[in-house]
C-alpha cells in the first residue's frame, strides 16, 4: 500500500511540472519522426543488403523510444493534470454571510457628504 501512495504522489509532483512534460513531449514527437523519416529514406535510397536492414533497425529503435517518451508526455498533461485537480482541496461555496449586500449597506465610499 506503501508504495502506491508513493506512485500516487509522484505523480502528483510530475502533473505540476508541465514544462517539463511539453518538453518531454516534444522531444518523443521529435525522435518518432526523425526516426520513421530514416526508415522512409533508407527504405527509398538505399539498396537492400543488410546495412540497410541495420540503418531501418535504428530507426525503428528510435522511432519505438521516441512514441513512448511523446505518450508519456502527453498523459503527463492530459491525465495527470485532472488527477492533480481532482486530488485537490474544493473551494467553500460562499455562503450569505459571507456576502456583502452593497445595496441595502452602502460601504463608507459610496457615501455622499452633504
């Protein structure tokens, strides 16, 4: 149990770094890319023999890290981010005592010497 309330408030730190999670979003987007753009161009360019296969491997491996590293970005911002505001303590609703009624009871500002 100790360990999913420390999971729990992990995740609740990491929900408030949202730089930090764009960032980490980004770079996966980046990576996934660059490394689907060396599967497309070897595929296209280089002639099949096992060096291309190998150029294709890295590309994938990049591609395979970078979509992971762009989803946990992106539950980072998303998910986590409702988990923090629904963790959080609710607002009292303000209640009629709590309201100052400006009509019937003029504050000292609004008041007019004669």
């Amino acid at each position: 149990m100790e360990f999913y309330k420390k999971l729990y408030q992990w995740l609740l730190k990491r929900a408030d770094k949202q730089a930090d999670n764009i960032w980490i979003f980004t770079l996966g987007a980046v990576f996934f890319f660059f490394g689907m753009g060396i599967i497309l161009y070897s595929e296209n360019a280089i002639a099949p023999s096992l060096g291309q296969e190998l150029i294709v491997l890295f590309g994938f491996i990049l591609a395979i890290l970078g979509g992971i590293a762009a989803i946990i970005g992106y539950l980072s911002l998303s998910l986590l981010r409702f988990l923090s505001f629904a963790s959080r303590e609710r607002i009292k609703a303000p209640t009629d005592e709590s309201i100052p009624d400006s009509v019937t009871e003029p504050s000292q500002s609004q008041k007019k010497v004669l």
